[in-house]
C-alpha cells in the first residue's frame, strides 16, 4: 500500500477509535483479523485507488483512495442486532466526518469532497447472533 493510502487508512483508524467506550466500538482494526471475537468491532479494508488527470495542470494528479469500512455486533435477535450495527455506522459516520480532510492529507476536488460516505449495505454473510453493516468509504487527495 502506497505511503500516503496507509496515511489515510491510519486516520480512519484514528477516527473510529475515537468512538470508542460504553456505547461505541470495542476494537478498530486496519484489515481483516478471522480471529476477532471483542464485539462490537470495525475493520477498515483498503479497497483501491483511482488516479485522475487534471485538465488544467500538467504537473501533479488527484487520487480517490477507496476503504471499505465493516462494523459488527452481536445481538439476541436478527432485527436488534442490525439496529444496533446501523447505530454504530452512524456513529461511525459522525466519526469519519469529524475531519473529513484527514489531518491535511485530504482535499475537496473536482472529482469529489476530501471524504465522502457512499452506500451502506447489510452484511448478509454473518451467523446469528452477529449482524453488521459495511460503508464505504473514499477520501481524495491531490498529488503535487
């Protein structure tokens, strides 16, 4: 993963933990981790990177950096269980946003805003009693 994609992943990182406490996320992790069973829980995936070409600018670049963001609980019943994953994605959400240019790494661009949330989407994968929700994630950075 290139420098400034690890840079961004820290601070999503960062960002999550800082929900962390009673209500919020026990453990945020960079990645997948299989072996993971403190609940509830964030893994923030690198999904990639877009590289585009200014117009007007011969010199330097714009990328979006793209993350995808896991949120897990475990819940008695199916429907409480996803109530409680969606509230912690929009605690993860207000989390993410609090900065949205990521300590100065991130800039509003053309091709879009320093961080922006997109689809957020049911984990249809997990075993009762686990349910959880993934967002998306992308954050723009201007190459110099």
């Amino acid at each position: 993963m290139a420098g400034v994609a690890k840079t961004v992943l820290d601070s999503i990182v960062q960002s999550l933990r800082s929900e962390a406490g009673p209500s919020g996320l026990a453990v945020v992790i960079a990645g997948e981790s299989a072996d993971e069973t403190a609940v509830p829980r964030a893994n923030v995936l690198y999904r990639g990177c877009d590289a585009f070409e200014p117009d007007d600018s011969p010199a330097g670049g714009w990328l979006r950096l793209r993350y995808r963001v896991e949120v897990r609980t475990r819940c008695d019943g199916a429907a409480s269980g996803l109530g409680r994953a969606a509230e912690l994605a929009e605690s993860a959400v207000v989390a993410l946003l609090a900065d949205p240019y990521r300590g100065g790494v991130c800039a509003d661009l053309p091709v879009g805003r320093a961080t922006e949330i997109g689809r957020v989407e049911v984990l249809t994968q997990l075993r009762r009693p686990e349910a959880g929700v993934a967002l998306e994630v992308r954050c723009h950075v201007e190459e110099s």
